[in-house]
C-alpha cells in the first residue's frame, strides 16, 4: 500500500475533523437511502426520520470515541447499547393497530433500529461493515417486500373486511365458507366503514382448504347475491 493511501486510511478510522465529517456525510447519506422507500410508501418515518437516527447513532458512538480519547476513561460500548435499547421508544411510535385490527409500521420500526445499528458501526469507523449491512437493509425492505407480498397472495390464511346486504346474510355467508371447506378462525362483527345505512360488516380470518390466489377467492365472493362488498386486508 502506497503511502497517501495508508495515510488517508489512517486518517479516516482515527478521529479528527476529516473522519468525522465523512462519518457524518455516510450517515445521511446510506440512512437516505435507507428511508427513500419508507418515505415513497408514506410510512410514519420516511427519508429524514431514518437520516436522522442514523446521523444521531453516527454522533453518539463519534462521542463515546472522543470521551475515551480525551478522558481516557469509558466503556467504548457504553453510549452504543443505549442508542440501540433507546430506539425502541421511536420506533414503537410508528406501529399503529387500524380500525381494521391489522398491525402496521413493524417493517418502518426495525428498519429505524437497523438504520441506528448502522450508524453506531460509522461512528465507529466500521465501514465497510456500514455499507455491507445498508445494502442488506435495502434489499430486505425492497427486494424481499415483492417476495413477500406475492407469496401472501397465495397463502392458505387470508384476512377479509365483508360487508353483506343485510343481518341476517351473516349465517348465508358463513354456511357458503363450510361449503368451500375453509375454516374460521376469527370472525368480528363491526359497524359497516362504507355504507351509509350503517349495516353490519365482518373482519374474518379464513384458513382455505388449500392455496388459492386471494384476488379470485374475493370475485367469488362478490357473485353472491348478499355480500355487499369484500376486501382482503
């Protein structure tokens, strides 16, 4: 290795005005990346929520560093596992039950802690390791999300919003489920979220004889004669 090269290496996992700034500057930039697709999704954290917490996690392990530099007394991994314990508090903020009973924002929530735990390898001077793990992390909430959704699509458990013509269809409904030979395995009866007449609704959780592509199990159930409206959700 030439010596400029070992030189700039150096500089950058020691700790000094260059090296934090380019820390700094990967944090903002890979905890953007990170949250480009949160933020193209609405998701409660988006491009700067993640920007943020990776450049804060960037900043605590920069300070742990020049505590133990300048002090010569702390643990060098003191500030890091408080950072990782305490985004749970933020991340808890994005997970919301909807009227519907569904959990949303785990995905939005464990990519914060993963954008954090990245942050705490730049501060650190871990780099490689930072741009590793943001590849991976991108990929898992990118790539894996369409593997996600499509084998969903297909899945023998499928969760449904019903809303029937009238009351009494409740009993037809369930009768033409036996007949599939799918089982009920949550059924709730709600206030319709979409008719006017307020008339009864159903959140049911069916477990089909066998895999079925979700989109023709919901036209067929949209033939029948007392079923209003259906929806997977």
């Amino acid at each position: 290795m030439s010596e400029p090269l070992f030189l700039f290496g150096y500089c950058l996992h020691s700790l000094n005005s260059v090296s934090i700034f380019v820390r700094l500057f990967l944090a903002v930039l890979l905890g953007g990346i990170i949250g480009l697709e949160r933020g193209i999704k609405g998701r409660p954290a988006g491009m700067r929520t993640y920007m943020l917490v990776c450049l804060g996690s960037t900043l605590a392990m920069i300070t742990n560093s020049y505590i133990i530099e300048v002090f010569g007394a702390s643990d060098p991994a003191r500030m890091g596992a408080q950072v990782i314990s305490g985004i749970g508090f933020l991340g808890a903020g994005t997970i919301i039950v909807t009227r519907d009973r569904q959990v949303r924002g785990l995905t939005t929530a464990a990519g914060l802690w993963a954008s954090a735990c990245m942050g705490l390898a730049i501060g650190v001077g871990f780099y490689v390791g930072a741009l590793i793990g943001m590849f991976f992390i991108f990929f898992v909430i990118m790539g894996i999300h369409r593997l996600d959704t499509k084998l969903l699509s297909k899945s023998r458990s499928v969760d449904l919003y019903v809303e029937l013509k009238e009351s009494a269809s409740i009993h037809d409904f369930l009768e033409h489920v036996r007949g599939m030979g799918a089982k009920v395995t949550y059924l709730e009866i709600i206030r319709s979220k979409y008719d006017k007449q307020n008339r009864a609704a159903l959140l049911v959780t069916l477990l089909l004889p066998k895999r079925k592509i979700h989109y023709e199990l919901l036209a067929e159930f949209h033939e029948l004669a007392f079923v209003e409206f259906a929806e997977e959700i």
